[in-house]
C-alpha cells in the first residue's frame, strides 16, 4: 500500500507542477517548461545509453527505495 501511495504522491506532485502551477502563476512558466524539458532529455540520454527496460527497472528499484528506504 505504501509503495502505491508513494506512487501516487509523485505523480500527483508532477501533474500539479507542470499542469497547474503554470496556469496559477504565470511567472513559472518558464522555469517549469524548462523543467519539463530537462527531465525530457535526461530520459531520452538515458535511454539511448542504458535502454529502457534498464532504465524502467532502475525507476522501479528508486520507486521501492523511495517508498520503504526509511522505515524503522
């Protein structure tokens, strides 16, 4: 449940970011777009070196670290 929830927190943190908070303040947007775009890049290098079923698995391992890293 917990690795779900971590899931959900991340892509709801990305749809405000780079959905909303253009639209709320208009003074982001430049930042934001190229926010947007560096992780676009930093993903097409990635998978131009590593492939993306590497890269997936590399995403799937920091979603569960992420998620159960800091228990106690």
């Amino acid at each position: 449940m917990k690795l779900i929830s971590t899931f959900l927190g991340i892509l709801f943190g990305f749809m405000l970011l780079f959905q909303y908070v253009p639209t709320w303040f208009p003074q982001t947007t430049e930042s934001v777009h190229m926010m947007k775009e560096g992780l676009q890049m930093g993903f097409d290098w990635c998978v131009a070196h590593w492939g993306r079923t590497t890269f997936g698995l590399i995403l799937i391992g920091a979603l569960f670290w992420i998620a159960y890293g800091q228990t106690k």
